[in-house]
C-alpha cells in the first residue's frame, strides 16, 4: 500500500528530481500568494500529497524552503534574460528588459513580495538576491566593457540602475498607468543615457 498524506490521500511516485522540483514549484506559488510568514509547511505538504516528513528530508527548515524557492526563482530570471551577445548594445537591452518584464508580470504576487516582503529578512533569502542582482550587473558590465575591467563608477552605476529597474516595476505592477512597452523603453533609455550610448 501506498504511504498516504496527512490528508489520507494516497502520495503520488515521483523521482527526486522530479519531487523536488514539484515542491519549488508549490513553494513560488504559496509565496507568491501571501507573506512568508503566513506559509506554512503543511499548506506545502498537503498541495504536494507527501507527507511532511518527506517535504523536511528535501528542505529541513522553512527558511532552508524558501531560499530554495527564490534561489530556484532567481535562476529562472537568468535563464530567461540572457541576451544574444552579437546584437548591438541597445538591442540587447531591449530584448533582456522584455524578457524581465514578461516575468514581472507571470510571477506578479511573487515579484512584489520577493522585494518589498517579509522575506528579504529571512536569512539566505538577501544573500540569494544579492547574488542574483550581482550576476545581472556582470552581465551588463560585460556588454558595456568587452575590452577590459569596467571602471568602479560604472560598476555602481549599474548597480544604481538595477535597483531603479526594480523600483520601476513595483510601481507599475501597483498603479498600471504605463504599458509594458513603455515601461521597458524608460529602463532602457535610463541606462542608455547613463552611459552614454546612442538609442
């Protein structure tokens, strides 16, 4: 007989891969939806059909949980945003911001309170977006200064657009007064004109 839930339900066979993946997947749903703190492992347990005692041997604490989600999240951004390095500059920043707002807007709830929620306070979680924000610079850094090492002003002026970028796109999932479109060619012509490239 199949190990059943705690809701009596018979659990479904998955590979580890696959199990873990499913449980991240419920994980950036549920956080998505509401804060950190009103997550609860047995809401994940019970949606997954495992026992909690499986959900623990994959993830033994909820903080482990949710940095795990967003770390699972943060690479999933990257992957989308990766740009075509034999475009010009301008175009490759277009292309990355469109590909960035297409995931704003899919993982709305999550976006919000990924960065102005209850879980940048968890430990690991800061760590995580640091991380994330710092691969994003270095691939813009890379763009802009192909040649060489870019120069520390550049370096946080990039990390300065990236933040505004983020600013940008909690105020248009709130108040929804541009476009997606115009949204996306106000980042980029921001950038453009700090660097003082031709748009």
């Amino acid at each position: 007989m199949a190990p059943s839930t705690s809701s009596g339900k018979p659990r479904s066979r998955l590979s580890t891969a696959e199990r873990r993946e499913q449980l991240l997947r419920i994980g950036a749903r549920l956080f998505a939806e509401r804060p950190y703190d009103d997550v609860w492992i047995e809401q994940v347990a019970d949606i997954a059909e495992v026992s909690r005692g499986l959900l623990y041997h994959y993830f033994p604490t909820k903080r482990d949980f949710v940095t795990e989600v967003i770390k699972a999240q943060g690479e999933r951004l990257l992957e989308m945003t990766k740009s075509d390095p034999t475009l010009p500059l301008a175009e490759q920043l277009t292309a990355g911001l469109d590909a960035y707002l297409r995931y704003v807007e899919a993982n709305e709830d999550g976006y919000r309170a990924l960065h102005s929620g209850t879980s940048i306070a968890v430990d690991g979680v800061r760590e995580v977006l640091d991380n994330n924000f710092a691969e994003q610079g270095r691939r813009i850094l890379e763009v802009l200064c192909p040649d060489g090492d870019p120069p520390e002003a550049l370096r946080v002026l990039v990390r300065g657009w990236l933040a505004f970028v983020v600013a940008v796109c909690l105020d248009w999932l709130k108040c929804r007064s541009l476009t997606r479109d115009q949204i996306r060619d106000l980042c980029a012509k921001a950038l453009l004109d700090l660097v003082d490239v031709p748009t």
